[in-house]
C-alpha cells in the first residue's frame, strides 16, 4: 500500500453499500486506505473528528443527519477532508456544488468514475496552494446527470437555462442537459453580472445578450447572439435594459 494514499472514510447507513465501498477501495489500494466507516452522519462527523481522514466517501439519504448536513458542517473546519458523494439520487447536485463536493457518483458507482474521483480528490489533497474557500459567492460550476454518471459543467459555458416543468435545461454550445432544480434557487446562485433573467422561463449569459426591438404597447424581443429574438418578460425589461449592448437608450 503506498504511502501517499488517501486516508478514507466510508459514510453509508446500508452495509451492502459500505460492503461495495470497501471492494472498490481494495480495487485502488495504491490510492486509498480505508481507515473506518459510519452509518450515520453523527458518527461519522465524531469518526472524522479523530480519524482526520483525507477523504470521505458520504451517502446523501441517511438518519440522524444526512450527508448534506455532514459536508455542510466539514466545510467549517480549518482543514476538511475532501468529500466525493456516494448516492442514489442525482437531484442534490446543486446543493453537493455548495458543499464543494469533489465530485458526484450515482449508484451503482461504476470502477473507473470512482478511480476517476479519487484522482480528483488526490490531486488537491497534494496541491502545494494555498486551500480555495469551500464555497463562493457564486457558482462557477453545475453537476448535472447525464446517462449513468455525473459530468461538471463549468458555468462560463452555460449559453442560457430554460424551465422545463420541474427541471431546467442547461444549454451549451455542444449539448444542453437537464437538472432537476428550480430557476428561482439557480438564480439566486448564478453572478447578476454574468447571467440576466429575460423572462420567467428563461436566464441567458449577459454577453450574449444582442439588440432590443420595441413592439409596441411595452413589448420587448431581444436578440441572442447564439439564437433568434426572444421575448422579454414585463416584469424583467426594467432590469434587463442596462444590460443590453445595444438597444434603447
């Protein structure tokens, strides 16, 4: 076993799911050591208190408190472990971002997602930088599901987000996604410099936004520079007007 391998703690309230953990962790050894597990939130924020691990593997849905709650309170330590979600549910997504999770994996975690998350951790547990805050003021990155894994979007390339029921979609310039999130919480996350809300299904990037053309009666479309014009919700104009890189004065 080597020595610069991650000290680990498997969090998991089921013992089949801590069980496929620990063989998964046996599959890496060169990566990690697994040096305890928990099957709830309470011992496991007493386990890492003595352990001080390096990272931790965390369930969402547990008793006591969940992994949402764990993370949130690791990430008022001096020094937290890294922390990689292991879960059965792809809705925590944003919340993991504001934990500043590593990385999301859904069950059943497969071999090379997992290997590839480790890694991650790996790399930042040995950055010779100073630690970046736990969280920020606003979000620069998304996990989103996409098949059976989760991917990062990084939010520069986030073109606009649009409501689809009780989702939004995440449009791109190579795809767009789907996550299940509402705009209202998404918007309250997103930088208002970076990201303007047009209407109430639809936040575009500022820089994309093009020419307003009037319409009469206090109707507004406005151009995207990646799409067709658009209507502006009466509700956001007022805002929106200072925003455009052209349009009325």
């Amino acid at each position: 076993m080597s020595e610069t391998a991650l000290r680990t703690l498997i969090v998991d309230d089921e013992p089949i799911a801590r069980a496929r953990l620990q063989a998964l962790c046996r599959e890496i050894a060169d990566a990690v050591r697994v040096v305890g597990e928990a099957s709830n939130g309470v011992e496991a924020l007493a386990r890492i208190r003595v352990d001080q691990p390096d990272l931790v593997l965390l369930d969402i849905a547990m008793p006591d408190l969940d992994g949402l709650q764990v993370a949130a309170a690791l990430a008022e330590m001096n020094a937290p472990p890294e922390v990689v979600f292991c879960t059965a549910y792809p809705s925590h997504a944003l919340e993991a971002f504001e934990v500043a999770a590593v990385d999301y994996l859904l069950k059943p975690i497969n071999r090379e997602r997992f290997a590839q998350a480790v890694g991650k951790a790996a790399r930042l547990r040995a950055c010779d930088a100073p630690p970046l805050p736990r969280s920020s003021d606003w979000l620069d990155h998304l996990w989103v599901p996409h098949r059976e894994a989760m991917i990062r979007i990084d939010i520069r390339d986030v073109n606009r987000i649009e409501a689809e029921g009780d989702y939004v979609r995440l449009v791109t310039p190579q795809a767009s996604y789907l996550l299940h999130e509402t705009m209202a919480h998404l918007e309250e996350r997103l930088d208002p410099d970076r990201f303007s809300r047009i209407r109430r299904s639809m936040i575009v990037r500022t820089d994309l936004l093009g020419t307003a053309v009037h319409l009469g009666s206090g109707v507004w479309n406005v151009s995207l520079t990646d799409g067709p014009l658009v209507r502006v919700g009466p509700t956001y104009w007022k805002a929106l007007k200072s925003k455009l890189k052209s349009g009325p004065g």
